[in-house]
C-alpha cells in the first residue's frame, strides 16, 4: 500500500465551480501534509500547508486535514482557468515526503 | 532570487549508456531532494542530502543509481547503464534546512531512453 494514494482524475468543472480534491494517507503517525500545484512541464510549487487535524484557509483555497479516517481534502471556490494543473497531495515524515499520483484539474471557461 | 535550476531539461540517451543530470540548488539552502515522476505517477523520492551527513539513499531503485553533492551546493544524479523504465521526468529540490517543510523544485530534466 502507497503511503498516500490519491485520485488522478481528470476532473473538468466549469469556471465558478467549487472544487474538492482528495487523497488518503495510510500511517497514522504522519502529522505535516501539503498540496502542491504543478503546470505542465514545470516543477510543483507549494500550495498549502497542514499541521494535524483541521481546516486551513488562504484566499479560494481551503486544506482540509482529517487525521480519524486519513483523509486530506483540498477545496478551490471560484475556480478559474488558470487553476487548470495537477494537485499533488504529500506528507513529510523524518524528512522524506510521500506524494499522491496527483489530480489533474481542467477548469474550462 | 534565482531558483533552483537543472540542467539539461531534456535528455534523450541509447539504452546502456551513462548520463549524469544536474542540479543547482537555491544559495545557502542545506536540504537537496531528488525525485523522479514516471507518467502518471507521483513523485517517487530517490535521495536527500543535508548539509555534510551522510546522504539517505534509501529511495534509491538500483545500484545503477547513485548521486553526489559537492561543496554542499550542486548535485549530480548519475544512472549507469540505463534502462527504458528510467525513462521519467527527474526533479530536484532544495529548502533551507531539514526542519523547514517548503520544498522549492527545479523545472526537472526528462529523460528518455530509446
């Protein structure tokens, strides 16, 4: 089993949509999660950062940690095109970062 | 600031032969990750170096893998005889320190093996 297994889409919503993206973690002892955003062709860049359980906010995006069923959520309100990128869920335990296959996001205009 | 940069940004090698795929970190960051990201995989973690440590290789897929920092600034990823399977896009990334979580990568280098 993947430390993190995540589902890689596609998902294609239309400009406006919310947008929630998943990934579920199999070690209960992992604590740090991240979403990372990736455009074709360029490394991934960080996006959001988690510590334990709960909500995190930052502009339209919102990381959602729930540390009882292992599950990870990344919410996008209005969605626009330039959001178009894969998501890559992760988690750093002792220093190595275990990462999801990534969703690829399309949002059309 | 400049980034972390990799070079070359694409590779296209004979199966068996050598390469070696480069990486500049950001300045005065300790903390040198390498990945490699197979088509429609996510990042797999090969190796990591902090600062003068000994690095840990257990990502690492074979013995024909293997990477090395100098200075403790650039790194090279060496793969000897390569395979069609290490065809993948393979990325680097730097951060400050091991406590510090943000990861900041280079635009990665993809190599393809004919």
């Amino acid at each position: 089993q993947k430390e993190v297994e995540q589902d890689p889409g596609p998902l294609s919503v239309p400009e406006g949509a919310i947008v929630s993206l998943n990934c579920t973690y199999s070690n209960s002892a992992f604590q740090y999660f991240m979403w990372y955003r990736q455009y074709s062709r360029k490394g991934p860049e960080l996006l959001m950062y988690t510590y334990s359980s709960g909500n995190k906010e930052d502009g339209r995006f919102t990381a959602q940690v729930d540390k009882s069923s292992k599950y990870i959520s990344l919410f996008i309100r209005d969605s626009q095109p330039s959001d178009s990128a894969t998501y890559l869920c992760a988690t750093d335990y002792f220093n190595k970062f275990y990462f999801g296959s990534g969703t690829k996001l399309n949002v059309k205009p | 600031g400049a980034g972390v940069s990799q070079s070359p940004s694409n590779k296209v090698t004979e199966k068996g032969k050598d390469v070696e795929l480069r990486c500049d970190p950001i300045s005065g960051h300790t903390a040198l990750y390498w990945y490699r990201q197979s088509l429609g995989q996510g990042l797999e973690f090969l190796i990591y170096f902090q600062g003068n440590s000994a690095p840990d290789k257990s990502g690492l897929p074979s013995d024909r893998f293997s990477a090395e920092r100098t200075g403790g600034s650039v790194s090279t990823l060496t793969i000897q005889r390569t395979q069609q399977e290490d065809s993948a896009v393979y990325l680097c990334a730097s951060k400050t320190s091991l406590s510090s979580y943000e990861q900041y990568f280079g635009p990665g280098t993809r190599l393809t093996v004919t």
